[in-house]
C-alpha cells in the first residue's frame, strides 16, 4: 500500500509540472491500474492542464474500457478536455456517465460541466446546469459569468 502511494504521488509530482514522458513509467510500475481512479487521475489532469485534450480524454476512455470506476475528480477534468477541444458531444456522453455515477450532485462537477457547455457554445445547456446548483460558490458565478461573455456585444 505504501508503495503504491508512493509511487502515485511521485506520478502527480511529474504530472503537475508537464513531464508527461517521466510519468508514464511510473505509471507502469503501479502495475494493477484498475486499483483506484488516481493514477489515472493524475495522466488525466496532467494532459489535460498542457492543453493535450485528445490526448486526456483517450486515456478517460481507456480507464472506462478497463473497469475503473472514475471519481468525483476523474470527471471534471475530462469536462476540460471536452471543453479544450469544443466536442459537446463527448461532453454530453461524459455528462452521462457522471449521472450513471451517482456524482450529478457535486458542485465540482458541476462547475466544471458549466464551463465544459459554456466552451462548446451551449450557453442554454450551461445555464440549465448552474440552475441545479444548490449551493453556488465563487467558481459556480465566474464559470456562468464566463460563459456569458462572448454573448455580451450581442
């Protein structure tokens, strides 16, 4: 067990500076993938913050393909990706499975699903999604705000 915290944080450690060529091998040795959504996690969001959208939304696929349960922070960061590459379809499908989940209430989710519609230019889709957000934080308003901006001259 230590090992494999070890090793996952050693993997979120090059994943969060973009060393993305030193954290597949680390990947590899944790060996038994289907042990837990971080490792993947860490893949995901580590493609999905250098603007390697194609690239994290594969390996989201790969984890559904394996078996591994994703978790509440699988989610928004496959949302990013749908968002980076304007895909609404991906994103509903994605959206779909966070229902499916059980995760439909959380509002990290549910941020990042505004943000994701909002990307794709489904203003009304983002909108509907805010509107299910019981308790609003500061991320909630700037993801709505944000997505009304390129409206704003309209």
């Amino acid at each position: 067990m230590w090992v494999f915290l070890l090793t996952s944080k050693l993997l979120r450690l090059y994943t969060s500076f973009g060393y993305m060529e030193d954290a597949h091998p680390v990947f590899d040795e944790i060996g038994n993938h289907n042990f837990s959504a971080l490792a993947w996690n860490s893949l995901i969001s580590g493609y999905a913050e250098l603007g390697l959208y194609v690239d994290a939304l594969a390996l989201y696929f790969q984890t559904v393909e394996e078996g591994v349960e994703p978790d509440h922070f699988t989610f928004p960061r496959v949302h990013k990706a749908c968002g980076g590459i304007g895909s609404i379809q991906t994103g509903e499908a994605v959206h779909r499975h966070v229902v499916r989940s059980g995760f439909a209430g959380h509002v990290f989710i549910l941020n990042a699903l505004v943000d994701m519609y909002s990307k794709c230019g489904s203003i009304v889709r983002a909108r509907e999604v805010f509107d299910q957000i019981v308790y609003k934080d500061i991320v909630s308003w700037n993801s709505m705000l944000t997505g009304y901006t390129p409206w704003a001259s309209l």
